[in-house]
C-alpha cells in the first residue's frame, strides 16, 4: 500500500505540474496542495495510509480476516487511482 501511495503522489504531481488540463479532484487533496504544494500533498496522502493500515489492524483484532480485507481494499483503491493517473499521463503524453 505504501509503494502504490508513493506511485500514486508521484503520478499526480506530473499531472499536476503538466499545466491547467488536470487538477487534482479530491477537495480535501487540493487543500493540502494548494497550500503545501508536494509536501501537503504527501503528508495526506500518507496520512490515509496509516489510517488504513491502523483501521485494518485495528478490524483484524477484532475480526480475524475483515481487517486483512480492508487493507486489501485500500491496495485496489490506490492501484486503481494510478491507473487511472498513467492512462492520463500516457494519453497527453500521446498528444
């Protein structure tokens, strides 16, 4: 999940910094960008993450196996927002 996060921030600040066609659409994202630049936006990011993780263990303990489930969904969540972010960048790229 770490590593997907990590591909995630750096695939949306090539976005971002590529000019005014993208934007990040996640307002509470756009708050920390607008304000930190890459360095609000990392923090968030990465603060979603921990959340994740301590939300799955915290699930696991309780319900062996949901907790595992949760951080699996948040692996397909991140996997699917850098899809999504190469398919753009590979699109202007493409012209």
């Amino acid at each position: 999940m770490i590593l997907l996060s990590l591909a995630d921030l750096m695939v949306t600040y090539h976005l971002l910094k590529t000019g005014p066609a993208f934007y990040e659409s996640n307002p509470v994202a756009q708050f920390f960008f607008a304000r930190w630049n890459i360095a609000g936006m990392a923090v968030f990011k990465f603060s979603v993450v921990g959340f994740v993780v301590v939300a799955g263990e915290v699930v696991e303990r309780h319900r062996p196996g949901l907790g595992r489930f949760v951080v699996l969904l948040g692996c397909l969540a991140s996997g699917a927002v850098v899809c999504y972010g190469l398919r753009l960048a590979l699109r202007e790229i493409a012209g």
